[in-house]
C-alpha cells in the first residue's frame, strides 16, 4: 500500500471515529480490499449496547438481502453445470410454485425470480414471524394478487428469491443451506460464516442486534428467518466477506479455484432491470445525487459514481444493516455490516470509501445523508399528520368491542386473532405484530405495536389502520388492515342444538359401553 493510500485511509478512519456515534449505532466493521490485498479492515463501537464487548473485523453480523447475491451466484453455479438455464421456465423444476394469474404459471424464468419483476408486491409478513416452512410459503404464493403486471415494474420480491433458492434441492437434492456451505463458505475459507442463527450459538465474537423504537435504542433477539433463507439468512464478518468480494473481482476465482465461469460473473453483475425513482426506491436514487442510472442484475443493485460502475446490494434484517459494494474495474471491494437495522451509515460509508479510492471530489456524506434523514422523517411526519387530519372525532364504532374479536384469516398469509383483554381490543398476526387497538373512528381502529422491530416512531409516522367491514346483519365479514390486506372473519361455529346434543349424550354412553 502507498503512503499516500495510507494517509487517505487514515483520514477516512478519523472521519467513522467522528460520525457513526451520531448514528445511534452500537457497533460496526468495516473491510477493503484493493487489487487483491486487503487494505482495511477494523471495528467500531460495541456488539451489544451497554457492555464493553467491541467490535473487530472478525465480528459476526447478519448480511440480510446481501444473502440474495449468494443465491445467485448458486444459481450460475448449476448454470455453469447445465443443470438449468436462465430463461427456463420454473414451472419445469417447481411445479408446485402458482401463481393467481395461471398465464404467470408458464411465463416465470428463473431469471425472473432473481430479478424482482414477478409482478407482485413484497408479501413480507408472508414469511416474517410466520411458522410456515419455505414449501409452504411458495404454495401460498398462488392466492397473492398482483401490484403490477408481469415483468412491466420492478417489486423488490424476497418470496422470489426463495423460489430460487428452492431450485438447488430441485435439481441437486441437496438443500439451500449445504449447497452454501459447501460450494462457497468451505471453498472460499469463511468458516465463521452460516445461514442460520441456529449455529450463532456455537461461535463467539457475535453482534447483538439492536433497534430503534420511538426514539430509543434497544437490544432485541436474533429473529430466525430460515424459512426464507436464500432472500437474506447469512451471517459473517467483513474479514471473511471480503473473500466473497475477491471471487467476483476476480471473475469468479478464488485462489486457484474456478467456482463459477467468467461469463456466469459477468451476467451477475449485467443490468437486468431499470429501477426508476419512484416508489420506495426513490430514496435510493435521493441517497446518490451523482448517480445516472439504478438498474438491477442478478442479486446485485447497479450503478454509476463517478464514470465507474458500481455493483452493490444492501441488507436490512431485525437489529441489523449491511453493505457489500465493488467496483469491478478498480478491483475494488468494501464490506460494512452494522448492529441496527435500517441503518444509513452503511450508505454514507461505502461512497465515502469510493471517493477515497477514486479521488475527485468528497463530500461529507454524513452530513448529507443526516438531510435526507429529515426529509425523509419529515415526509413520514405529513403523511402521519395527513391522516389524523381525516380522523372523525367523536365517532362511536357501530358494534360492542367483544363483536370485533375473533378469528380472521387472510388466504395468503393466515390467521390473525382479535381478542377482548379488559376493557381494549388486542391484535396478533404471528410473531410479527402484537399491537393494542386503539379506536380510531367509526369501525376503525389503529394498531399500536406492543414490540414491532420494523416499526420506528408511532408519533411520526402514520399507523396501521384496520377498518373492520360489517355485512347487512351488523356483523363483521371481514378487517382491512393497511400493509397487511383483508382478513376475512372465521364464522364462530354455531351453538350446538338440544337434539344434537342429546345425539352427542347418546354416542358418548354407547362408547362406555
């Protein structure tokens, strides 16, 4: 390394010593690597808020979407084989996979399912806190209704990229998780690394995941998400990272290991898909003032900075953020993983690294990125206050609160229950979200989350409304929920009449008998 990369380094680390407290984050790594040499790599901070335990480059973190990369890369893997192609049919490896429209059932490419043109709106709470297993979340898949048609609009999709990870023990009869382990973790010696939190427990040196609820930082649990393992499971440190970035910098060559063809690289990190700046991806296009084109490839995000193309895809689990980034002509490859989820700093980061390596002009992305934070708090501040603007005071719901619970269910992601405790109403979907119903107006009610991690500040930001349907009875049919969609109410089973219950007395006597 030159002295006067050295210095740049130098500089750059003063400037996390100066900005990442102001972050609220606990604790983070950061590792480069530049024509092959790791020139970088340190610890921040703490792995749990409280205790003296600090963070170094051999911390381990969860990657979350990052993981998606990793599922594309098998993928090319059995490419490279001639197990199956990009632009095959999946109906031809998971027959079982449906979709609502039955046009869609023949029309999915596997290139499709990696990159997020299904069609269909993201559907987390399908998988996030739910007991289903993988299989029974893509057999739920056919009863989701579109967002948009068909390969017209990018939805980021994560049950999609489940479906790809469901290819491997299609076509290998190995599952997801060894594939992983032993096509990249064991060839590519990132033997800390894993798919699940369930073997968290058998390392040391592991981050504690943190949030922020209403304002306040807070340790949460590691949440299992191994029924969506190959849309965001791995966990690792950024030493151990940095060898998954070798092997794309070097065209799929580790050592002196081929683990994916050049060509199968090279379409990786191919723009596959225009990402336009609206919707929730307008904050990425607001993240990067110098940016001309957002596209996506297979598992990567890509773009331009500075003349150069970029490949990079984040990651955002409970309690955890990541960025992995390079910048395949310079050889270039940064990796920051971070203990608090939908953290900016990340971001902020891996531009700051590309201008140190790219020289030109640097401007404080810290500071930037903090403006854009209130403009995007600010938005979130009107679209709350918008929506108590158009609150009825002094409405009365139409039924007793003891008419609202009960079960409902919705024919994609289950059953949610409404019970009466004490005088409130109390809504449960899964592990996902316990929330207290707060009446809102007329027969709607307002979820107040008892401990929901994706869930910031309830002051500043509009809550999730759930507007309960009555049918010309005066009962309620069905609760409409934002974000989640309409559960329909279970029918209660009918009291059971005098003759029946005799019938019932007479087969119970005649069992004793």
């Amino acid at each position: 390394m030159s002295e006067e990369l050295a210095a740049k380094l130098q500089e750059f680390d003063e400037y996390v010593n100066s900005v990442y407290q102001g972050w609220d984050i606990p604790g983070l790594a950061i590792a480069v690597v530049k024509d092959d040499e790791i020139v970088f790599a340190k610890g921040y901070g703490v792995r749990k808020l409280g205790e003296d335990t600090p963070v170094d480059e051999d911390t381990i973190f969860a990657i979350g979407s990052a993981s998606k990369a990793f599922t594309a890369a098998a993928v090319a893997m059995l490419v490279d084989e001639g197990k199956l192609k990009w632009d095959d049919p999946v109906s031809k490896y998971l027959p079982d996979l449906r979709f609502s429209e039955p046009y869609v059932d023949k029309q999915m490419t596997v290139r499709d399912l990696l990159t997020h043109r299904s069609g269909l709106a993201r559907t987390d709470f399908l998988w996030y806190g739910q007991p289903y297993s993988r299989k029974e979340i893509l057999q739920r898949v056919r009863h989701i209704e579109p967002a948009s048609s068909f390969r017209t609009a990018f939805g980021y999709q994560n049950v999609m990229y489940l479906a790809a990870g469901e290819l491997i023990p299609a076509v290998t009869g190995q599952s997801y998780d060894d594939f992983i382990q032993e096509r990249f973790f064991e060839p590519l010696e990132m033997t800390r690394s894993n798919t699940s939190t369930n073997d968290l427990s058998k390392l040391d040196n592991v981050a504690t995941p943190h949030s922020l609820q209403n304002k306040k930082l807070k340790a949460i649990e590691w949440r299992n998400i191994d029924n969506i393992a190959p849309a965001g499971s791995i966990n690792s440190s950024v030493k151990q990272m940095l060898n998954w970035v070798k092997l794309h910098l070097n065209d799929g060559k580790f050592g002196d290991k081929q683990l994916i063809s050049p060509a199968s690289v090279k379409e990786l990190h191919t723009s596959q898909f225009v990402i336009p700046p609206v919707g929730e991806f307008q904050l990425f296009w607001m993240s990067c003032p110098d940016m001309n084109f957002l596209t996506y490839g297979l598992g990567w995000f890509i773009q331009d900075y500075k003349g150069k193309k970029v490949s990079h895809h984040g990651g955002n689990i409970d309690g955890m953020s990541a960025m992995v980034s390079m910048i395949p002509s310079e050889k270039l490859g940064v990796v920051i993983l971070t203990n608090l989820n939908s953290a900016l700093l990340p971001v902020v980061l891996h531009y700051k690294l590309h201008d140190v390596f790219l020289g030109g002009e640097s401007r404080d992305w810290s500071a930037y990125a903090h403006d854009l934070k209130d403009k995007v708090e600010g938005m979130g501040k009107d679209a709350a206050e918008k929506q108590r603007k158009a609150r009825l005071v002094g409405t009365q719901p139409s039924l007793k609160p003891e008419s609202y619970a009960g079960e409902y269910e919705h024919k994609a992601f289950g059953k949610a229950t409404i019970t009466l405790e004490g005088n409130g109403l109390v809504f449960r979907f899964g592990e996902a979200i316990t929330a207290d119903l707060e009446h809102w107006h007329l027969d709607t009610y307002a979820l107040n989350p008892r401990d929901f991690t994706l869930s910031d500040d309830t002051e500043d930001t509009a809550k999730i409304l759930a507007n309960f349907i009555l049918n010309a009875d005066a009962k309620v049919e069905e609760v409409r929920l934002t974000m989640l969609g309409d559960f329909k109410k279970v029918p209660e089973p009918p009291e059971p009449t005098a003759e029946a219950a005799e019938t019932e007395a007479k087969a119970e006597a005649v069992e004793e008998i």
